[in-house]
C-alpha cells in the first residue's frame, strides 16, 4: 500500500476515473463475488451489507436513521458562521442515513462480520481510503474506512465505517458532492474526526 496524506489522495482522485466504477445496490442481497465494472447508480441510503444486521442482533445499544434534503437543509441552517464549509457540504446533501452500533464489555462479537462489511463495499469497485490504527492500542481501535462513490470526476456520495473495540458506526451520504466535502462533514452525522493525514489508499 503507498502511504499518503488524506487530502492529496482526494484532490487525486476528484480528477481521476475509477479503474472500476461502482455497483448500484439494489436491494439487501450480497454483492456477486466480482467487481463490478457497470456505470455507478445512485447512492442507495437504505441499502446496508447483510452483515452489519447481523451485528445488530448482539449489541446492546443501536439507533439508525435517516435524513431527507429538506432536514438537512435545516440542520444545515443551524450551525454557526465559523462553520461555513461544513454548512456548504451539507447542503449538497441528497440524504443521510447513520447506523450506530453500541456493545457490551466483551466488545464486538465478531470481526469476520465487520470485515464482510468491508468486503462488500469493496466489491462494488468503489474508491477505498482506510486509517491508521492508533498506536499502541488495541487493532481495531479507531479504524475508519471512507469509500467514494466516483463517476469519473464527479462523486456521487461516500460510505464512512467508523469502528472502534466497543462501537461500529456506518454512515452513508448521497449527493452531488466533492471529495473534500467529507473531510468538512467530520463530527456530524456520527462521522469521527479522523486526521486526514492519518489515512492511506486501499488496494
């Protein structure tokens, strides 16, 4: 994997096509087991990898909703001055849809299916950036995984995996976006505040 900061990879890859184009999830069902390599559909915000319900049935705390281009357009009207990009990232917004996941002393149950949740964005072609682990804690503490909807230079949205010993957290955002746009969405919608510079491409 070639190391890079965060915000040379999306400047890249804003004007880059996608060696693979994305796969438009349809429906609940696992993706086929080849990359997809049809043109991207729209960003499906009810659609989740089968897995992430199979997470559900074991944590002790879970919320999901989802918000429509007129909420967001209010919760976009509230925030202050000094949050004038985040503002202009919001409102480019089509939806929103954020699923939290809360477990138990034991932690995640199963990590083969937080990696089936991987798996299932990865096989829709889309483009990857995953972060670093924190130093010296534990594998999975503070992993995020950020995948970006492209149509050559356009985005048509992005997918955030947020997971942490205790937590999973899955945010989906439709809209005519930039890629820069997420990094200005961090702290909203359940999206860490990752360091941009923490973060590498995926293979």
């Amino acid at each position: 994997m070639k190391w890079m900061p965060l915000t040379e990879i999306l400047v890249v890859s804003a004007g880059l096509v996608c060696g693979t184009a994305a796969q438009t999830p349809g429906n609940a069902q696992e993706p086929t087991a080849t990359r997809s390599t049809t043109n991207p559909g729209p960003v499906i915000l009810d659609w989740t990898p089968p897995a992430l319900t199979q997470l559900s049935i074991g944590a002790a705390a879970k919320s999901s909703f989802t918000l429509d281009r007129t909420m967001l357009g209010v919760a976009a009207g509230m925030l202050s001055n000094s949050e004038a990009e985040t503002r202009q990232a919001m409102n480019k917004l089509d939806g929103v849809s954020v699923h939290l996941l809360r477990f138990g002393a034991t932690g995640i149950p199963d990590e083969r299916a937080v990696n089936s949740i991987r798996d299932a964005y990865h096989l829709r072609g889309w483009k990857h950036l995953v972060s670093t682990t924190k130093a010296g804690g534990p594998v999975h503490d503070g992993m995020t995984d950020v995948w970006l909807v492209m149509d050559g230079a356009n985005m048509r949205g992005a997918v955030v995996l947020a997971e942490t010993p205790k937590s999973l957290t899955l945010v989906t955002v439709a809209g005519n976006l930039s890629p820069v746009d997420v990094l200005h969405l961090r702290g909203h919608f359940g999206i860490p505040r990752f360091d941009g510079d923490d973060f590498k491409e995926a293979k």
